[in-house]
C-alpha cells in the first residue's frame, strides 16, 4: 500500500510537472510572438530586408499553435522597420512575397505607403506572387503589390483585378421556422448589423450603404493601379471589368513586370541589390533598433483592437484574440495623461464597436486628455465603427486610411427569443420574479409592450448622446450630424469629406500629428511607450495559473520547478533587453514620422 502511495504521489507531480511545462512552452512561445523576443542579431554591412506578406499582419500579434514558436510582428512593427530601414545604408532593397491573404483594405493601404516611403530614398522594392487577387477582396493584395518597384508573378499564377463583393444571407424566415424570433431595433435605417435577423431582404438604405462603400474601395484601387504601374484609367477599367488574368496576360497588360518562379526572382534581386545577404525583419528589428535615447521626447502608444467591453482587454495571451476593456485602455489613457513625461499620446484603434457605457467609459479619458492639454491623436486601423468611432470623437485628430471603415454612429440591441423552439421540443420554464422587469431580458418570452416602450426609450437616448458628442467632438452643425450619422457606415476617403476624419493616412502620420501638435521638432528623437506596460513572461506564466497570488503558490508547491524554469525565462529577458526595447525608438523622418 505505501508502495502504490509513492507510486500516486509521483505520478501526480509528474503530471504537475508536465502540466506547467507546457505552460511554460506556451508562454515562451507567446513571447516570441512579438519582435521583443528576437535576438541580438549582427547585421552584414550590406544586405536585403525579406518580408513575408502572404497573410495578413496583425495590429497585436496572436497565438496561433501551428505557429507557436514562429516569430510574428504586428503592422506597426513592419511600417517602423520599413521608415528605418529607408535611411538605413546597409540595407539596398526590399522584397516581399505576397499572396491571397484576405487582408483589407486599410492595411494594404498603410503597407503600400511605408512601402511608397521607403522606394523614397532611392532603393528599389521587389514583390513576387505565386497567384494574386483572387478571392473577392483580392484588390487589396494587388493594391499592396502596384506599391514596389518590381512585380514577378508564378507561371501558372493569375491574378484577379475583378473588384469587390459582399454577399449577404437573411434567416428571419428560417428561424422562425424552427421557433427562434429576434426582438431587434436600430438608430437608424442605416444601422444594419443585425438585418440579417429580421428581415429576409436587403433594405435599400443597406444597398446604399455598402454600394458607397465598395465603391470607395474600387476607386482607390483603380487610382493606385494607375499611379504604381502608370496605365492609363480607361484601360485599368477595362481590365477591372474582366475575369482574373492568367500571367501573360498579366504581363501584356502591365500589370506585372516578370513572369519567373521565386529562384529567379531572388536570382534577380541579388544582381540589381549587389549582395545575397538577406535579413528577414525580425532579425532586422534584433539588430537595428537601437535601445531608446534618455533624452528621446516620449509619446505614450494605445492599442484599442476587438470588442469593446467593460472590464480588463483580452490581450491574446491564452485566448489567441483581443478585445477593448474599458477597464485596460480607460486606465491606459488616465495614466499617460498623468505621466509628467508624456508629451502626447497616439491611440491605435482597431474595432466594430461592442458596449455603449464601456466605450463611454473610453470617451471620457479621451475627453479627459484633450481638457488637461494633452494631444490624443487617433490612428484607425482596418475599421473605427460606432463605439470604435464613438470613443475617439473627442481626440485632437482622427487619422484614418483612404480604405478604413469609419463612422456607423448608430445604435442597436434587443434579444433573441426562442420560446417557439421550447414549445417544438416540449420544453416548458416557470417564472419567479420580484419585479415585473426582472426577466425582461429572457430569451424565453417576448417583450412586454411597457418594456418595448422602454427599450425604444433607451435607444433614443444612447443615439442622441452619440450625436450630441459627435457635434461637440467634430464641430457639426445639426443637418451635418443627421447626414453623416443614422447608423451610415462611410469609407475614410468619404469620411473625411464628411469631417469625420481629420487627415488620410497611417499610423506614421498620426506620430507625426501628434509630435507637431506636442511641440516636438522635426528632428528630436521620440519614443514610442506602450500603455499599459508589457507582461513580463513571469506575469505571462502566471496568467496561466488564474494570475492571481493562488496561481504563484501553485508554482510553489511544485518544489524546484522555479530554478529550472527561470534561467530559461532569465535568458529571455536578456535577449529582449539586447534585442529591442518594449518601447519602439522612432527615427525622425519627414515622410513618415
């Protein structure tokens, strides 16, 4: 017995064992996720700066399992690589490869640009693509591609320039078919997230909407095709108008320069750069960022991506996804207007929108900047939709992408109801209540018509305060906030136009609006601080316990893990302090910074 005891007993610390190793496998695989992992890297005195951009970049990095331990950047990441490297010498060009990755359009945008930038100072950049454009929105990837010097497409390649389309499916019908009914309203007809539900066709203010938006879109591609590869408009039209062109094709049209496979391609960019040295971006980023200047002016950096909730951001750490707390970013902002050595702040926001209050809750502290004289400027990324728009209105400036989805300042809510699948099943529930509104959210009864009453109440009320802060936020007569509100959703071209958006643009251009509005020259040295400060990989390794002081004594318990794993940790951090700082020094730069 005390044989089988022992033999309990280890087996249990070694699942112990197994359990937290994995854990610590996990973390160490999240750290790698962002450059800050990289290591030191010696640099050759002459080489070419390989990108890969045949999947979409994120603006956080994610955790992903089948790439657990692959280096990932984020989009800013790459465009302050790519300003660097442009005044860097040792670098003499710049490849990348490019596929159908499904990025959108804002982000070809904001890469095109850095791309744009860096072909600015002199140096060529080449882009190769086994086959391009040829999923719906595959007029973003070959936007992204008309921005290099150089275009090589794959023999058996095609590549699509067909424009865009969005396909919409309405189940009103269907569900109730099945019970389910959808107690839904909006503010207003333009507001049309949750059609889908309670219609069974497309509204004509719906039409309308995404009509104006693709449209937007298929102009700003036409207009970069016509610039990057000098065709006349007529004939990139006509092209536009046709099916995905098979690569001589492609090539005839000027579309592409080379047809060839990628060992050409790299053949040929080692003989037009004169050197073979390639250095991917990470090992870049390892060997070029320099640790930030103690006298480095220093604007505070928020990232806003996902969901707008109340509560602490997911930031990616276990779940592989982000959201907006408004607990995380309110408190970020608070802090960096507190801090004496903030000149300003960039906030970077990446969101549909989510909870009213919570994205109210954001508002304030960007309200709360622009009162204590701090500039707040806003950098919207793929789209700044209803609470994404609603909490940066108050900022000194809004900076969105020509492609950026922007605006939807509307609202909507209301419950799904599925007493008639109950009743299809046999189901039935008893109700208990102390109040007559107590289960007026129930999925398992409709609204009463005191409820509905109140319900449309509340709407009126969320939409006015959305409007109201919108004219004071962006200076709108009353008919101006009527045309541009009503749940619209507006492309950033269209939506600086509008005034929603103070300037056209990517994350570069905010820095530099934000410096100016600082009071920093041209030629100061600024650093980038992140707010909230990174997870050291301990408070990462200890999220997974529960993060709390329970899931440390939890470590403790196992006995002598803790001296194994920290060297590991320990080396790390080393690394990470040799590598890059968590905080991005930014070279001053008249085109992006």
């Amino acid at each position: 017995m005390r044989i089988f005891g022992r033999a309990l007993l280890w087996a249990l610390a070694l699942c112990g064992v197994v359990f937290v190793s994995l854990s610590v496998v996990l973390v160490l695989g999240v750290s790698r996720l962002g450059p800050s992992f990289s290591r030191s890297a010696d640099l050759p005195s002459e080489m070419i700066l390989s990108l890969s951009l045949d999947y979409p970049t994120p603006e956080l990095p994610e955790v992903h399992l089948d790439h657990l331990f692959e280096p990932q950047v984020s989009l800013v990441d790459i465009v302050t690589v790519l300003d660097r490297a442009a005044a860097d010498p040792r670098v003499k060009a710049v490849t990348a490869r490019i596929g159908d990755a499904g990025r959108g359009m804002a982000e070809a945008q904001e890469l095109r640009d850095a791309i744009a930038r860096f072909r600015a100072s002199g140096k060529p950049a080449f882009a190769f693509a086994e086959t391009l454009g040829q999923s719906n929105g595959g007029g973003a990837e070959y936007l992204l591609a008309s921005g290099f010097s150089e275009i090589w497409l794959q023999p058996s390649g095609t590549l699509g320039l067909t424009g865009f389309g969005v396909e919409v499916p309405f189940l009103k019908s269907a569900l109730e078919k099945i019970g389910i009914e959808h107690e839904f309203a909006s503010r207003w007809e333009y507001k049309t997230a949750m059609d889908s539900l309670v219609r069974d066709d497309m509204s004509e203010p719906h039409r309308a909407s995404l009509r104006a938006l693709l449209d937007s879109w298929q102009s700003q591609l036409l207009d970069a095709v016509v610039s990057g590869r000098g065709i006349e408009r007529a004939s990139v039209e006509a092209l536009a108008a046709r099916p995905p062109l098979f690569a001589s094709e492609a090539k005839d049209a000027g579309l592409v320069d080379t047809i060839g496979y990628l060992d050409e391609f790299m053949d040929a960019v080692h003989s037009a750069a004169g050197t073979d040295k390639e250095v991917s971006l990470d090992d870049y980023l390892a060997g070029a960022i320099a640790p930030p200047s103690p006298h480095a002016s220093r604007i505070a950096l928020i990232h806003g991506v996902g969901v707008i909730h109340a509560g602490a951001s997911e930031d990616g750490t276990m779940s592989g996804t982000h959201s907006i707390g408004s607990d995380t970013v309110a408190g970020a902002i608070r802090s960096a207007v507190d801090d004496p050595d903030i000149k300003a702040i960039v906030l970077r926001i990446n969101s549909p929108g989510g909870d009213a209050v919570a994205s109210d809750t954001i508002w304030r502290e960007v309200a709360r900047a622009k009162e204590k004289g701090i500039p707040l400027v806003v950098s919207m990324g793929e789209y700044a939709a209803s609470g994404g728009y609603f909490l940066s209105m108050p900022a000194h400036a809004i900076v969105a992408n020509p492609g950026t989805i922007t605006g939807s300042i509307g609202v909507f809510s209301g419950k799904t109801v599925v007493s008639g699948l109950w009743d299809k099943l046999g189901v039935s529930w008893a109700r208990v209540e102390t109040g007559s509104g107590a289960l007026m959210l129930s999925p398992n009864r409709k609204f009463t018509p005191e409820e509905r009453a109140w319900f449309d109440r509340s709407l009126d009320a969320i939409y006015t305060d959305f409007t109201g802060k919108l004219a004071q936020g962006r200076g709108l007569a009353p008919d101006q906030v009527d045309h541009v509100a009503r749940g619209r959703v507006w492309s950033g071209h269209d939506a600086k136009a509008v005034g929603l958006v103070d300037a056209l643009g990517g994350f570069g251009t905010a820095v530099r609006l934000a410096r100016e509005a600082a009071g920093i020259s041209e030629d100061a040295e600024i650093e980038l601080v992140p707010f909230p400060a990174p997870k050291t990989e301990w408070e990462q390794i200890l999220a997974v316990f529960g993060g709390s002081a329970h899931g440390m004594r939890q470590l403790s318990y196992l006995g002598t893990l803790e001296p194994i794993v920290k060297p590991f940790v320990s080396g790390i951090e080393r690394q990470r302090a040799i590598g890059r700082s968590p905080a991005v020094l930014m070279a001053p730069s008249s085109e992006g910074f």
